[in-house]
C-alpha cells in the first residue's frame, strides 16, 4: 500500500513530498518524490495522560471516536474505576481497550482510595501494585496524587514507588501547586511527570527540576494558554494531554485541536508535533510508530496542519478512519457495577443550625481549584439553600454502603431552582448532588440509585437521567450518543440557572480531595491544603 503526500518529517524538521510504502503492518519504505497532492503526513497522535471513564464510555466506544481525531494511541490511566472495582476495573479497561486497534497503553493507578478521608468501592495495596505492574499490558505507575504521602514518607506509598523503580517502569506524578523543598523531595522520589501545573512559574521550577510537563486542556481544566510560551523555550520537555474529556468535546477533537491551535498561533510546527509524537513515546517506552522506515504504520493524513482536519488514521499498517467512517467494529462486553446504598428521604438531608459561621465551597468555572469561604450561619433553626445570594447545598452520599449523608453548602454554580447528581465523582464515585431545595436534591439522587449509576437533573416533580451501567461512569454506548443525553441535561441545568460551562464536570471535581482547597467527600468536608477533614460549622 502506498500513500502519497506531504511527509512531515519530524526527525529532520522538514516538510517534502513523498510516498510511504506499507508493508506487513510496517512503514516499508520512505521516498522523496518531485511532487505530491496538498495533505500533510504526519504521525498518529498521543495523549500523553487522560482517565478513558471521564468520557462516560467504554476504551472501545472511545476509540471509535477518537481515531476520528488522528489519535493512534492513548497513555490512560484506569484509576477511576480502579476506585470502584479494583483489580477486576483494571482487567476490564484492557480487556476492552484489546477489541479495537487503537493502542491504549495503561498505567497501574497509585491511590486507590486516593486517600484515607473518603469511601470507596475497593483497595489497591503495594501487593496488588506489583501484580500490575509486572504485567506487560501495564507500563508504568499512575499519577501519585497522593504527594503528602510521598513528602512525609508514609509506607504504603514509598513501597509502590520502590516496586515501580525496581520493575523500571516510570511514575507520574500530581502536585498542583507544590514548590521548593517539598517539591523537590517529590522529585527526588522518583516521579517523573505533572500534569497540574497552572502557571509558567510552577511548571519552570518543576522542568528545572527534571520533570516533564503534560500541558492539559481537557473538559474541566485547560492550561494551554497559560503554559503554551513553554514549546518556545523546552519543547523537549513538555507533552499534550486531556486528562479528563467529556463526551461532547470528543465529538468535536481530541489532541488534534491543541496541535492546530498551537501551529495556527505561530509555535514552531515540529516542536508542537514532537509533544504529541516523540515525548511520549520516549519517555514511556510506547511501541508506538514515529514514520521512519521498520517501524509501526501508525500515521495520520491531514488537509493542513493549521486546521489538522483529519482525512485518514492508520495503525499498525491498517486504516482505521477514512472519508468520514470508522472502519472497524466494536462489540462491547458484558457491564460489571458496585452499587449498594438505598434511596434517601428528606430528612436525611437536614441541616440544624448551630449559629455562630460555616465554612462554603466556592467553586470556580473551568477550575478544579476552589475557594474556602466563612460565612454567617444566621439565626433560622434549619439551614437552607439562599439562591439570593448563590449559596445552595451539596450533599455525598456513600454509594458502597448505607450511611448518612454528608451535607455542606456551595457558592458559585448560580442555580435558581432545581438539583443535579452524579455518580461521577472523583475519586470515589460516590453520589454528589448540589441543589436548591431538599425536594429536587432527593428526587435526583434517587433517580441515580434506582438506575445504578449516572447523571440525573430534578425540577418542579420532573427528572431527567443518563444512566451509566458500567461502574456507574460508563455505558457501552456510542460517544455520540452519549454526547448528545449528555448535552440535554447539561443544557437543562443551564436552563435552571447554572453558571457554570461544564455543570457535570465541576460537579465531579467537587468531591476530589487531593485539589485544594476545601472539598467535600462522604465523610464531611476536607481541607486539601491542611489534608484534614473539617467541621461544616466554624467555632
């Protein structure tokens, strides 16, 4: 099979006309020709980090998609469903993921739980680790977004980056906003990578340190535009990831967005493409192709690389996406969940006021980040939800077992009436709703146990859902498919008043306890910078 185009030769920084030859599933032959039709070819693209269950579809619904977007392999980390089902999680993302050509090259997650101040569906000690990462589907340990843990020396921690370090394989790291002593301690235990970095500043003390940074521009946080002067000053240093991407946003790109946002504004073309290509797979070791003659046929066909309109994808010599169509088929397995906790009333939910201050979650668009706020408790008996002055409550219910509800409140998400929930809920993936009054927080949440798992939106007696069979964050559903439910409901928390771009999301965020600084998890709020659980009330 030949192809003729445009070779970007990102090997020897040039753009010449040439003819690639495909034999046996390998890049047989390269040859410069005098002249070729106007498309670029170019190598498959990577993601260098992302968690496939932030999609809300299967490895394989979401190859589907992606290839679509010149995506050939992806490095994933499975630690959310880890977090509901362990070992067997694990097994499933790779038994999936091997049904479909493109390459999904996995991780053993590091924190599962992510820590000790919440609940979740399973544990996955040292032992477990090590039984990873021996395998060959797994190349490296996950995102060690434990760094407290990493920094005061705690045991468990210390031996999954000791078994990592003894097996060679890399680690990647999590520390938003970490600095100096406590930074370099981090590094110096061994973890390679970060993809929290929100400013130039954090992310130059961690290259000076050695670590390589994954610029991120996902679905909830995007940090492309404060980070992007980096490909003119350590290209080398740098990789381009989604970590989490919704639905809606696959349909429409994958890193084939970034690389045309980047090269369209003037960045160096070879520099943006080797973050994409080359990084990745040196520094993880992928068997992935980077067009060069015996290696893997895994390339894209593109129309320019301002625009990086995708014409065809192949991996390992097959092609996989061409005039528009996916040109494989996917059957998916059978649904595997854990999901045990009853319905709620009311009454669980109740807030008796014990004066004096409370502490508020205030949340921020596009940010996993949020805020502490003190504010009056004021004088009525029972707290409830102010829409005047945006302060609504927000609940987690254990999802595992049956137990209290935890209830706080929230600024920020603007709603006038009505509740959301979700079963997406980092890390644990217990329940999380925020709402406007006891009534439609209770419809919502029930209507997400009865169907074990999903999205659900409650107002005036009606609600609306998106179930997810699969652990409660996935369905074998087309991304398309999803895509759209997923758009409804979002746009029916708008229209309820939500601020927020991406309701769902940040909804999600808000139970993650290892983003600073004042989160909410199913055993009360937790203060991420003093990593303590804190009282709803402030004495």
């Amino acid at each position: 099979m030949k192809i003729l185009g445009h070779l970007v030769d990102i090997h020897n920084r040039e753009i010449y006309p040439a003819t690639i030859n495909v034999l046996n599933g390998v890049i047989d032959k390269i040859e410069r020709v005098p002249e070729a039709p106007v498309k670029f070819i170019m190598p498959g693209l990577i993601d260098s980090h992302i968690h496939i269950e932030s999609s809300m579809i299967t490895p394989g619904a979401f190859a589907m998609t992606a290839v679509r977007h010149g995506t050939t392999g992806v490095v994933s980390d499975p630690h959310e469903i880890a977090n509901v089902l362990g070992l067997k999680g694990v097994k499933f993302m790779i038994n999936d993921g091997e049904k479909v050509p493109l390459k999904f090259w996995f991780g053993a997650p590091s924190c599962v739980p992510a820590t000790g101040f919440e609940t979740n569906g399973e544990t996955l000690n040292h032992n477990e680790i090590e039984k990873l990462l021996k395998l060959d589907d797994i190349l490296f340990l996950s995102e060690m977004m434990n760094f407290p843990g990493v920094i005061y020396d705690d045991k468990e921690v210390l031996k999954k980056i000791d078994i990592a370090k003894k097996l060679h394989k890399p680690i990647d790291g999590h520390a938003p906003g970490l600095k100096g002593d406590m930074l370099r301690k981090y590094v110096e235990a061994g973890i390679s990578t970060d993809h929290e970095c929100s400013t130039e500043e954090e992310a130059l003390e961690k290259i000076s340190l050695g670590m390589k940074i994954l610029i991120r521009e996902g679905s909830a946080a995007r940090n492309l535009d404060s980070l992007k002067n980096l490909f003119n000053t350590y290209p080398e240093m740098i990789m381009l990831c989604s970590d989490d991407l919704h639905p809606e946003m696959l349909v429409k790109g994958h890193i084939n967005r970034i690389v045309a946002k980047l090269i369209s504004e003037g960045f160096n073309v070879f520099d943006v493409i080797r973050c994409a290509t080359i990084n990745p797979v040196t520094h993880y070791g992928l068997d992935a192709g980077l067009l060069q003659e015996g290696q893997s046929a895994d390339f894209i066909v593109v129309d320019s690389l301002r625009n990086m309109n995708v014409l065809e994808t192949w991996i390992n010599g097959e092609k996989v996406y061409a005039d528009g169509k996916t040109l494989f088929s996917y059957s998916p397995g059978e649904s595997i969940n854990n999901f045990k906790c009853s319905t709620i009333t009311e009454k669980d939910i109740v807030v008796e006021n014990k004066s004096g201050k409370i502490r508020v979650i205030e949340a921020i668009d596009g940010e996993l980040l949020t805020n502490e706020l003190i504010i009056s408790a004021g004088t009525d008996n029972i707290l409830e939800p102010d829409t005047d002055k945006d302060i609504l409550k927000i609940i987690v219910i254990n999802r595992y077992i049956d137990s209290t509800p935890v209830v706080g409140f929230i600024k920020g998400f603007g709603m006038k009436k009505g509740a959301l929930a979700s079963s997406v809920a980092h890390d644990s993936h217990n329940i999380i709703s925020i709402g406007t009054n006891d009534k439609d927080i209770v419809n919502s949440v029930n209507e997400i146990i009865k169907k074990k798992g999903g999205l659900a939106v409650s107002s005036e007696e009606k609600v609306d859902s998106l179930q997810l069979d699969i652990a409660g964050i996935m369905t074998t559903r087309s991304c398309e498919d999803v895509a759209s439910d997923y758009l409804i409901l979002s746009e029916k928390v708008k229209s309820l008043g939500c601020r927020m771009s991406t309701p769902f999301m940040t909804l999600s965020f808000m139970a993650l306890l290892v983003i600073p600084d004042l989160k909410i998890g199913d055993k009360g709020l937790f203060d991420v910078k003093r990593f303590e659980l804190v009282p709803l009330f402030v004495k």
